[in-house]
C-alpha cells in the first residue's frame, strides 16, 4: 500500500511593514505639538525636545511647512507658531462637512427659537470672515445677508468674539491696527470699553451689539472652534429682537457654539476652563 503524502501548512511570516510615511509623520506631530501647546512660539530646540525628533530633521520640516503656510517663523526671535495654512484647512474641513447634519440644525433651531437669523461666519483671511451657512426664522421683517458675504474680522459683535478668543500676541496684533470696525467706525475706538467688552466675552461665551453697527438690529456672537482648537470662526445671531433679550439669546449662542465646536474636534473644557 502506497504511502499517503502530506505536507504541514506553512505558517505566513507577518510582514513588518507598515504604510507610513516618516516624514509626513513627523510633520504631523510638530503640528499637533504646536497646535496643543499653551506657549503661542518655539523655539527650534525647544520643539525638538517636545518631539523627540532630531534638529536638522525638525528645520527642514519646518522649513517645508512654512513655504505652504503652515508654518510661521518670527525672524528676531527665531521662533515658529502655526501659520493660518491651518486655519484655511479647518475652515474647508467645515464647509465640507455635511452642513444639514452638523451645523444646520443648531441655525435652525437658533432662528426659529428666537425669530432672528442665524449664521455660520468662518475665517476667511487675516481680516476677513465669510458668511458659509446661514438659517432666517420666522419673523416678519427678516433680516437677510447672502452666504459668501464678508466682514471684517472686526466687525461688531463677529469681531468682538473672535478677537475676544485669540492668543494674547495675535489679538494685540488685531487691536494694534488702524482699522476698527468694533463700533461701526473706523479707529478712535474706546480702548478701555473695549477691553473690557473682550474680557466680558471670554467670561460669558458671547459678544453683544445691542445695535451700534446697525440702528435697531442686535446680534451676538459666539466663537467656533476646530481640530486642535484652532479658531474657525463664529455663530452670530442678528434680529430686530428686543435689548431685553440680548443676553438671553447670547447664552443660546454659546451653548450651541460649543456644542458645534465639540463636534468639529475642539476640545472645549480647554477652551473654556477659565471662563465657567
């Protein structure tokens, strides 16, 4: 009788490759890095010893992400911060987002809840914010502004909340330049109103025009954060509701800013653990 053949399986060797890129890796994490830190600008060193990551490695990623914004370098004090590059991402990162789903019922319910119209506004450049997202109420004399309509990134209460919630450098940057739209008029703007307006913003959530930019329409505004907690923009509110109901309808716009802001990725207990 023939001998039956027969062979054992043979066992697959696990193949140690793994489909990362290192470079793109490492750029990753001195994003993230930079992004997360609560120092605004770093030092070369002082990112290589955050990261882990070799000097001559870190200054050529760096230099690399700079040339497409990402990066940007102070040249006195040889220092790098995230560059608005970032920003833009974040901003197209909303847009693209399926706006029915995430954002649009928060304008939605803002709109009908208060008979005003609500709108999404996003960083659009250094001084400029865009109207991507809009929702007008039920109210009998609406007030209508067409999606890609911009304002300065001063601008009444969209400037106040923005502003009110940069870093400290960036936002003296802002106020430091000659035009001012907080009011409704260019420079000669109260410094000390103003300041304390901004630090009233970051205690509540919320910047009020009780009708400075426009006689007889209100709005507040609330900032809106990403990935990393980067700065996206705002949710302004705008109406002809009365000034008695200007703080009420500022706290709807706080809570459903940062429940967006959750929702895109921000972690918002750091946005706003000084101001509860």
């Amino acid at each position: 009788m023939a001998k039956s053949e027969f062979t054992l399986p043979i066992k697959e060797k696990k193949s140690s490759y793994r489909p990362i890129v290192p470079a793109v890796e490492q750029a990753i994490r001195i994003l993230i890095h930079l992004g997360k830190s609560t120092k605004n600008k770093q030092t070369l060193t002082e990112i290589c010893g955050h990261t882990g990551i070799h000097k001559s490695t870190v200054y050529s990623i760096l230099n690399t992400l700079k040339q497409f914004g990402f990066i940007e370098k102070e040249p006195d004090s040889k220092t790098y911060s995230v560059g608005p590059g970032l920003v833009i991402s974040a901003r197209s990162f909303l847009v693209n987002l399926d706006q029915k789903e995430i954002v649009g019922p928060f304008l939605k319910k803002l709109a009908e809840e208060t008979s005003s119209t609500a709108l999404l506004c996003l960083i659009n450049a250094e001084d400029q914010v865009y109207v991507a997202g809009k929702h007008e109420g039920n109210q009998d004399i609406g007030f209508t502004i067409r999606r890609g309509f911009t304002f300065h990134i001063t601008h009444g209460a969209i400037g106040k909340s923005i502003v009110a919630f940069m870093q400290e450098p960036e936002r003296e940057k802002i106020l430091s330049g000659k035009k001012l739209y907080f009011y409704n008029r260019e420079g000669n703007i109260n410094s000390s109103r103003l300041k304390r307006e901004l630090s009233l913003c970051r205690k509540n959530g919320f910047a009020e025009d009780p009708g400075e930019m426009h006689r007889g329409i209100n709005s507040v505004s609330s900032p809106l954060f990403g990935p990393m907690e980067k700065m996206l923009g705002c949710i302004l509110l705008i109406g002809n509701y009365q000034d008695a109901l200007i703080r009420e309808y500022g706290r709807k716009v706080s809570a459903a800013a940062r429940e967006i802001s959750y929702r895109l990725g921000a972690d918002v207990s750091q946005i706003y653990e000084t101001t509860k």
